[in-house]
C-alpha cells in the first residue's frame, strides 16, 4: 500500500501500528538514505522470516531503478509494501510499481484533532504531565504547525522547556519561542490545501497581486516547488487553454526549470509564471469540453468507430469495407471535407464551443464555416 498525506498526519506511526498488531516482522528505510543496495539487502533479510513488512518512507524520492528493485519481491510476497509519500503517487511512483498498491489518502488533521493531540500530550507524556501546565491559548500554535503533528508536538516541547514547570501557554509566548513572523490566522485555521486554493483562483480571477501574495505564503512555508508549478502547468490548460496557448508552454518550461533549480532562484520562476497567467486571457472551453465528451461516453458506452475512417491495413479488413469512402482532407478545397468522424449515435454532436477571446474568436469562426457546410449550423 501506498500512504499518500502532507507531513505529520501519521503515515509512519500506521505503518508501526499494523506491523505490531500483525506482529510482523518490521523492516524500514527512507528513500533519502537508502539505494539499491539497501533495498536488496531488506529483501535478502525478509526471506528469512515469514510476513515481514518493509516499510519505506519519502518512497517517491526512489528512483526508477530502485522502485523496480522492489517489483519482484512484492509480486512475490516476499514483503509487503508499505509506502510513504507527500507526493502525488500517480506523478512519482512508477506505474508497474502502483499498479501493485492500493493508496490510501491521508487528509491533513484539523485544528481539532491538533488541539486534542496537545492536550493528550500534557496529560499522557511521560515527561511533560508532570510538569503542570495550562494551555490557555492555541491559535499560534496550531498555525505554526500548519497541521502537521509531528511539528506541533516539537513546538509544544520547545514552549514548555523554555517556560518551565507551571507555565502558562499562550500565543504570545509561543510567537516570541519559535521566533517566526507569521500572520496568525482565523480560528477556522488556514491549511495546506486552503492557500493553493487562494493561489489558483487568484490566477483564475486574473489579479497578479493576490496570486504573488499567496505564492509568497506558500513559498515561506516551505512548499514543495514541484507541488506549486504542477499546480500552475495544470492551470494554464484548464483556465486559459486556447484563449493564450503560450501559457501551456511557459508553465511547462517553468516547471522543468524549477526541478532543476530549487529554492530560492525558483522563486523568481514561479512568480513569473503565475504573474503571467494571471495576466493571461482565460477560457475553460477545452476543460468543458473533454468533460461533454466523458460524460457522452459514459451515457452511450462504445459506440462504433464508423467504417470510413477504420483502419485497414489488411485485406479481409478492406473486403469488410473498413476505410471505404474515406475522403482525405488534404485533397479537398481548404483542406476540408464535410465527412462525418463521430460515430452515427453522436453525429453533428458539438463538445468543444470556443470561449468569448480574440484568440478563440478566430477558432469560432474558423469552425463555424465548416459546421455550416457540414451541418447547416
């Protein structure tokens, strides 16, 4: 299996919990230190016993290489997989190697299970009950965290070394500990995912300003450059598409360029091509469109492809008539015959309608002379 979450939701501490529940063997290594090498030898090690668990964390760090160095053994049972990333696994987990584990998604922890998660540490550790303390505030600590679990419970331990036996927590005292100037949010708590989402529809609603201010946020967060320019190259097709297709283009170049680069140069990029499509014309048609045709085949199931413009590259293919009556394009004036290319059930079915732009006014007009020879529209 796959556990696909942000930082500090408990990836790591699931994978302790089923392996001591099953009471099985339990092997881990992180991507970040371990190779080839290291994964042959956990294997080597795991014959040995019966049910054992590997467990690999940041495992999209992992190389084509040493993914495949796991394939084997897993086909075989030799370990089970279990996976830790806070990547898209669909991006960076070699497909042989996904198609062999079920991904599980963990959602970031609201603020409260976090508040719930300190309070059971003040009463249940070990150390810290028997240091009396009251937690009088928690916004800061919370927003500090930023869901993460793991950093909130070093936050909590760094606060309550500095404080001392009996203290008093509040936001001020944990602002000045951390030493971070951050804006506190709301009480609803901002997370992770409700900054991109700020980014994105910023971009969308074409106001460079706030789209720099939220990449900024994201940016002294800490965020993953990957996770912020795959965001921005799926953009440029889905809110701009046709209306500037350049934007595609840029935002592809800026995410192989900040892969290379990483922080901090990569920021100039980013805040290039976000400030760009957000200045970029929008248009949804394209999305619109791939959405109508989805949805008409899952109303209308395979419908068959029309004989005219089947392949026939064999001879009984061509006695079945596939291909016949096919009009090639190329030899008909402005390279355009009005020959029907949706199956029979969807003719003169229209999926993509051009978006209100200059550039996709010119597509409009372009199409609408052929849909009028083709279909009298």
């Amino acid at each position: 299996m796959i556990l696909w979450g942000p930082p500090g939701t408990g990836k790591t501490s699931i994978a302790g919990i089923i392996a001591n529940t099953l009471k099985a063997p339990f092997y881990t290594l992180s991507a970040i230190s371990s190779g080839v090498k290291e994964v042959r030898e956990a294997i080597a090690a795991a014959k040995e016993q019966k049910g054992a668990i590997l467990f690999i964390d940041e495992i999209h760090r992992f190389n084509k290489g040493q993914q495949d160095a796991l394939l084997g053994a897993v086909e075989k049972g030799i370990v089970t997989l279990i996976g830790a990333t806070t990547e898209n696994p669909s991006f960076e987990v070699n497909s042989a190697l996904l198609s062999r584990c079920q991904v599980y998604i963990l959602k970031p922890l609201d603020e409260a299970d976090l508040i719930r998660l300190l309070h059971y540490a003040l009463k249940e550790d070990e150390i810290l009950k028997g240091k009396k303390i009251e937690l009088k505030e928690t916004e800061a600590l919370i927003n500090i965290s930023g869901g993460d679990a793991r950093k909130l419970l070093n936050l909590l331990e760094l606060v309550v070394n500095v404080l001392g036996d009996g203290a008093v927590i509040t936001d001020d005292q944990v602002m000045e500990i951390a030493q971070q100037r951050i804006a506190l949010y709301d009480k609803g708590g901002e997370q992770h995912y409700d900054i991109i989402s700020a980014f994105i529809k910023s971009i969308r609603g074409s106001d460079p300003n706030a789209a720099v201010y939220w990449l900024a946020r994201m940016i002294e967060g800490g965020e993953d450059v990957k996770f912020i320019a795959r965001r921005l190259l799926i953009l440029a097709s889905e809110d701009i598409g046709n209306a500037n297709p350049n934007a595609l283009l840029l935002a592809n170049a800026a995410f192989e360029a900040v892969n290379k680069i990483g922080y901090p140069e990569s920021n100039l990029i980013l805040s290039q091509c976000a400030t760009y499509l957000a200045s970029s014309p929008k248009s949804n048609s394209s999305t619109v469109a791939i959405a109508a045709a989805q949805a008409a085949v899952s109303a209308h199931g395979d419908l068959p492809v029309p004989l005219h413009i089947r392949n026939a590259p064999t001879r009984l293919m061509k006695d079945l008539n596939y291909g016949k009556g096919y009009e090639y394009s190329h030899s008909f004036e402005n390279n355009f015959s009005p020959q029907e290319y949706l199956p029979e059930a969807l003719s003169g079915k229209k999926f993509y309608d051009p978006g209100k732009n200059a550039r996709e006014e010119e597509l409009r007009k372009f199409l609408r002379e052929r849909w009028k020879e083709k279909y009298g529209y």
